[in-house]
C-alpha cells in the first residue's frame, strides 16, 4: 500500500533506499527518484549475493525482496508505491496529477506493470541475461511457450503508445518509469520489440534519452557504468 504524507519541509534527512541498482524494480525506483528530484541515501544491497535475505534486512522487510525505503518512521516495499509516495511527499504533481481521471488512468497501469508486463518481461530477462551470467543455458522452451502472453500485453502496450508520445499524455509519468523498467535490458534480454514499433519508438527515443533513465544505466552484464 502506498503512505500518504504532505511534505511538511521540516525533515532534512534523506530517503534510505535499500537495493541493487542492477535490478528491475530497484533500478525502477532509483530512476523514479530522480524524475521526481527526490533526494535520496542508497543502502546497496547485493542481490546476487542474496543480502536481502539476511536478518537485518528481513526485519525491515520480512518479503526478502528489493527495493525497501525507510524514511524516518515509514518503512515502505512494493516499487511502485514507493513511487507513489515519492512524488505525493514531493509535491510531483506534474508526474503523478492529483486529479481524479488522470491519476486513475497511471495507477492503472502501475497495477498493470506489476500484475502482468514485468512477469513476461522478466522471463526474457531471466532465461537470455541471468542464466549466462551465471553459467546456465536458458530455456528457450519457455520462451517459446511465453510469446503468445507476451505479444498480447505488448500490443496492448504499443496500442496505447500510438495515442500518445508517453502512455499517460505527452509528457512522462511514473506510470513510464514503472512500465519500462522490465525492459531495461531490452536488447541483451531479446525482448521482441519487433513487431511492435510503438513501443521501441518509446523506449529507445522517449525513455533511454530521459537524464533520469541515462544516470541510473544498467548495461549488458549487470554494469553500472554511465551510457555515453
């Protein structure tokens, strides 16, 4: 569930973000923070290295799972509603709109990320980029058996993106931050894009240029270093 808190100007510590910039949701909620200009103090936690799952951070987050922020007395999992809260704290209106129609139009995409496009996603990225880089050969069986649910969600997707420049308007919103972060490895997971221009349109010409989306690179073998 997502908190909800005026940004009172009283609090000067930052945003503890426990999580390893090279996943999907971490990598979802630190490029969200920086759209949103919300300061922030990264706790890296080693995903590889299973650090999520140790005592001290299961007592903050019991799920085993990355991202958590702790901010004071709040301590919040679910990458979305991390976004959520970060731009409502903010006063980020201008990336999460406070009016009704607007608002439910993102949240139903944040939902729909979550519930369907990251799960499809993230076979791709499973089998072709964290399988080898752990010495495993992918299974291109359950690739195979995954494209026709992939292909329905992403014309879905591409759909929506022949309306629009950004899926909520023209301009983004976290509903784009959420929405493209399971494809952040896009061509090293063999994501097919092919046949869906739309969303390649969106990805590599309104997103991947985005100062947010460029600081917060992950490159093909889970690097860090900044794209040029």
């Amino acid at each position: 569930m997502a908190f909800w808190r005026k940004n009172d100007g009283q609090s000067s510590q930052k945003l503890e973000v426990f999580a390893d910039p090279i996943s999907i949701n971490c990598r979802k909620v630190l490029a969200g923070l920086k759209m949103l200009d919300f300061p922030y103090e990264l706790k890296y936690t080693d995903y590889f290295a299973g650090e999520q799952k140790s005592p001290g951070y299961l007592a903050i987050n019991p799920n085993a799972s990355l991202p958590t922020v702790r901010d004071g007395d709040v301590v919040l999992w679910e990458s979305n509603a991390i976004l959520q809260y970060a731009a409502d704290k903010n006063g980020k209106t201008e990336f999460y709109p406070v009016d009704f129609k607007n608002r439910t139009e993102i949240n139903r995409w944040l939902f729909w990320e979550c519930g369907q496009w990251f799960n499809t996603c993230y076979k791709f990225l499973v089998e072709n980029c964290v399988k080898p880089h752990l010495g495993a050969e992918p299974d291109n069986e359950l690739l195979n058996a995954e494209l026709e649910n992939y292909n329905k969600l992403a014309s879905l997707l591409n759909d929506r993106l022949g309306s629009s420049r950004f899926i909520c308007g023209e301009t983004p919103t976290i509903a784009d931050v959420a929405v493209a972060a399971p494809m952040h490895l896009h061509a090293w997971s063999k994501l097919p894009l092919q046949d869906h221009p739309n969303i390649s349109r969106w990805i590599s010409q309104d997103i991947e240029p985005q100062p947010w989306w460029r600081d917060t690179h992950v490159g093909q073998g889970f690097t860090l270093t900044e794209s040029a």
